[in-house]
C-alpha cells in the first residue's frame, strides 16, 4: 500500500530561519502533493477523500435503503396475501357474541349475519334482542345474558351447546362492557368501581372459561374487546384497569391454547360513539359524581379544575368517530380469516397516536398525556 513520506525537518530549506510558519506550509503542501498523486488508489486518505469513493458511498447507501424498502415492501406484500385467505364453510360456523343490545355488537352481529354465518347473539335485555331480530335473518337468534350473573352465563352456555351440536362453537366475541363517569380514580365510589371490574374484566374471563370446551372442540376464535385505554392508561382509571387485565388474560390463554388449534384475538378500539361515550349521559354522570365527593376532594381539587377537566373530556367526547365498522371490521376478520392477527388496534387515534405513545419513555409520554391537564388547587 501506497505510504504517506514525512520530509525531515533537517530537509527543509533554512527551516530554524524561516520559522514554524514555513515548515507547517511546507508539510502541509508536501501533504496535499501526495494526496492528489495520480497511484494505484491503494492510499486510504486519498480514497476517504476522493469523489468517485464518494459516489460510491452514496450508492451503498442508496442501495441499503432500496433493500429495506423492498424487504418492507415484500412482508406487508405477503401479509396482506395472507391475510385475505378466508376459513372455508362460514355458512356452518356459529359465533357467540355478547353485548348486543347497541354498538358493536350489535352491528357485528348484522354484519355477521349479512355474511352468512350462524349469529348467537346475547343481549342484557330483552328489548334490545328483539329489536335486533328485527333487523337481521332468521339465522340469527338471541339470548338474554348478564355477564355478572353466574347463572345467567351458565344458561346461556346450554343454550349455545344445544345449538351447536356437536360442531362445536366456531367464535367466541367477548364485547360487553361498561364504564361510569370519566372522573379520576379519588371520585369514584366503590360500587361503580366493583360494577366497572365484574362486567369487563371478571365476566370476560366467566363466559369465556364458560363456553371454552365448545370452542376448543370446533378449534375456533376467542375474540376479546379491550381498547386502547388497555394499552396506554391516563384517566378513567378503573376502565383502564378493566382493559389491561382483558389484555392480560387474552396473552395467557393464547399461549395455554395454543396446542389445541384454539386462535385469540385481542380489538383495542380508540375513540368512537356508542352508548359508553354518549355525550349528554357521561357529562351528566361526570357532574353527579362531582355533586357527591367529599368535601376535602372538592377542596383538593376546586372548582376551577373540575371546570376545565369536564371541558376536557366533553372535547374528547365529541372529537369521538362514528365509523363503527372500522372496529366490527377487525373482529370480522379475526372470525374468519385463516390467518387472524393477535392485536387489531381500530380507530385513527389508536393507530397514529396512542400506539406510538405506549413505545415512548414514562417520563415522555406522561408530558404529552397530560400537558393539557390543569392544575388542581392545591398543587404542589
């Protein structure tokens, strides 16, 4: 390899008369001289420097970033191929779905229906599953259940199971769920807490270890509806808690189950307008809570924050989407795609906001959660 050459100081014309002035221009000219001499490109200065090594640098890059555009490319080619393979006989399978009365399920249950399949459909009340017969084929038939009733989910699973046969039951759709008014977690009382806790989290893990021998038998779909607020928690407190224990016991029965063809899907909706986020209901649940804390809360807090913090969630409220079919698309899928994703995040906000959110450090998405959040009277 081509050497850099030093030219001894003692070679240096008058070098002590001329100063160190001279000898740096001279060293540094004798530096540059052998750098632009036309060699064998074998010297790693001159090849660092050069342009054609230059271009060829910037062409390594530019060919990088085209392999990981097409290696990207080329998964999400081959997961949307997967994705659309569709389960064979939909028009034998029978799905469960609980929560029927209005919102998602409800509209699951239409949207299910219209495709074909056999819709058992269970609604707290028998009002809301007749009026939903009404809008749907005689394939479809309806249960009264309550999940926080153990007798009411073990009747409901009879039920089912004479309905079935020995088929089995093709999807399971955990979707009913409550919550009370978006206050912070020193507000609520216990009961609404406790209520919160039996309906999504304590009857999700019921009706599913209810209805588990008949899913396993069709080696089927377990679909549980969490939300986002089951990802990234930041108010609504005991909702919040709810979710994250449906995420977790959604994570524990796939890997339990996943010797016996059994596939669980876990929706986590972002903001939409169902009868959970009803404007006028939750604002007036939310001032009713307010009327009933305690007098040190309300001296904790003030009046003042109570204000801003309702402005606040009614923005939330109205900003909510009524595209429901954005989530029942996800739960669709999950029923009857070959190859079921294991979380479908549904909603804009879910996708573009929250989910990135979860993957920030604490500290800086605690920032961004709450810098809009005012300030209680007395803080700190």
């Amino acid at each position: 390899m081509h050497q850099i050459t030093h030219i001894p100081m003692a070679q240096f014309p008058s070098a002590k008369a001329q100063g160190k002035r001279q000898v740096f221009i001279l060293a540094i000219t004798n530096l540059i001289l052998q750098l632009i001499k036309d060699d064998t490109g074998e010297n790693p200065v001159r090849e660092w420097s050069s342009l054609d090594s230059y271009h060829e640098r910037e062409g390594s890059t530019l060919t990088m970033w085209l392999y990981l555009v097409a290696f990207v490319g080329l998964y999400y080619l081959l997961r949307w191929y997967r994705e659309r393979q569709v389960v064979s006989h939909l028009q034998d399978k029978y799905v469960f779905i609980t929560g029927c009365d209005s919102g998602f399920g409800n509209l699951l249950a239409r949207q299910l229906d219209a495709r074909g399949l056999r819709v058992l459909a269970a609604c707290l009340t028998e009002k809301g599953a007749e009026e939903l017969r009404g809008q749907t084929s005689d394939r479809l038939e309806t249960v009264t259940l309550d999940v926080t009733k153990m007798e009411s989910i073990a009747a409901a699973t009879q039920w089912v199971k004479e309905h079935v046969g020995d088929r089995g039951l093709w999807g399971l759709v955990n979707n009913a769920g409550v919550t009370k008014p978006v206050i912070l977690c020193e507000w609520l009382n216990m009961e609404d807490s406790m209520n919160i806790l039996k309906v999504n989290l304590i009857g999700v893990i019921q009706v599913t270890l209810s209805m588990l021998p008949l899913v396993r038998r069709a080696r089927g779909r377990i679909v549980n509806v969490s939300s986002i607020l089951g990802r990234v928690a930041f108010f609504a407190g005991v909702y919040c808690i709810s979710k994250y224990g449906v995420e977790a016991f959604s994570d524990i029965l796939r890997r339990e189950l996943q010797h016996f063809g059994v596939k669980i899907s876990i929706v986590e909706p972002g903001y939409f307008r169902t009868g959970m986020t009803n404007l006028t209901r939750s604002l007036e649940e939310m001032k009713q809570s307010w009327k009933e804390a305690p007098k040190h809360i309300k001296e904790t807090y003030g009046q003042q924050y109570f204000d801003a913090f309702y402005n606040i969630i009614k923005e939330g409220l109205l900003g909510c989407s009524t595209n429901l079919n954005l989530v029942t698309d996800c739960m669709e899928h999950a029923l009857t795609s070959v190859y079921p994703r294991t979380r479908y995040s549904a909603g804009w906000d879910a996708k573009f906001f929250f989910i990135p959110v979860s993957y920030l450090p604490t500290s800086l998405a605690d920032y961004i959660l709450t810098r809009s959040w005012p300030k209680p009277a007395q803080a700190v």
